[in-house]
C-alpha cells in the first residue's frame, strides 16, 4: 500500500480504488510542519496524479491510464476536490444540482454486468476515473466511511475503519488528543474564572 499522499498525513487508507479519491482529497496543505498543496502548480499535479494512478492500478489490479495534465485539467482537479471535500464534510452546497461532471461509457460484458468506464483523454479521462470510483463506493456502502477530520486545524480525509463508523478524528493521537486537551484546558479556564456560588 502506497498512497503516499495520504499517508503523509499518517491517515486510515481507504480500500480499493475509493484510496483514489481520498488521495485527491489529501493533497491539501495540512499538518505540522505543514505539507505542500500538492495541486499548487502543474509540475507538483502531474507528480501527484502519475503516483496516484499507478497506486490505484496496484490497488485494484486495473492498468494505470496515462494522464497528462494541463492548465484546465488543474483548474478541474482542485475544483473537484474542494467539491468532493465539501461534500464529505457535509459543507457542499445541497442547491447545487451538480458540482462536476464527466463523460463515462457504459459496457456491458458477456455475463452481463455492467462497468463503467471513463471517456476522453488527459483530465477528463482522471475526473472521470475520480467520479467512478465514488459511484462504486456508494453502491458498495464505503462511501459514507470516508470522512474529514473534525479538527479544523487539521481537515484531512481519511477512511472510518471502527465497526460503528463513528470515528471522528483522522488521528486520534494527533488530532483528537490535541482536541480534547484545549477542550478540557477551556473548561478549567470557565471553571476557574467562574463566581463561587
């Protein structure tokens, strides 16, 4: 498992090819000492894109399409994931009858089942492969385990392995300690500063 973009963040790895889209997800600035936008610039969305590729070829056993990437296809790339991060964390705009979209074909195979596949070239052929894998962790109910750290310091996606889905924290020695301890240090503070009744 490689997904170095996410385990820079020393996040839960989604499974299969959904690891894809937390990918995406996780090249925001994030952590301490804080991480480089990796969608900053063509150079660093190309490098991110070619290693995300070839992990999700490892994960899924698919082969790894060439992308090449250009100004709009970066411009697509941080569009969708500031769609897709909204949209995890609950913070999408529900108004919006679409956020991105994609041209996918439909095949249908000898034993009739039906795959979906992504049209077109460059990042068409990326978002559409992105949007697939969100359809298919929907279907599989995978969809609603991956998250966005509840520490606003902190935002990184990262993929509810607990048996209830009730994980909250991308980390919890990094994120949820850190939380709960300004948590309890405010409480002393108000409970010091409050009249004695």
């Amino acid at each position: 498992m490689a997904w170095s973009t996410t385990t820079r963040y020393e996040s839960t790895v989604a499974d299969g090819g959904l690891a894809l889209v937390e990918d995406l997800m996780n090249t925001i600035p994030a952590g301490r000492p804080r991480h480089t936008d990796l969608l900053q610039d063509l150079a660093t969305a190309q490098e991110w894109a070619d290693t995300a590729l070839a992990d999700w070829a490892g994960a899924t056993g698919q082969p790894a399409p060439a992308v090449l990437l250009d100004e709009r296809g970066l411009a697509e790339l941080q569009a969708l994931r500031a769609d897709l991060r909204g949209v995890v964390a609950g913070s999408g705009d529900p108004s919006s009858p679409e956020l991105r979209a994609a041209s996918i074909g439909v095949s249908l195979g000898a034993d009739g089942t039906a795959e979906l596949h992504p049209r077109g070239q460059g990042w068409r052929l990326l978002v559409g492969r992105i949007l697939i894998e969100v359809v298919e962790a929907q279907r599989a109910d995978t969809w609603r385990r991956l998250k966005v750290c509840r520490n606003d310091r902190c935002a990184v996606a990262f993929y509810d392995r607990s048996r209830n889905n009730s994980g909250t924290w991308h980390n919890v020695k990094i994120c949820g300690n850190a939380v709960n301890l300004r948590a309890s240090r405010a409480r002393r503070r108000a409970a010091a500063a409050a009249p004695d009744s």
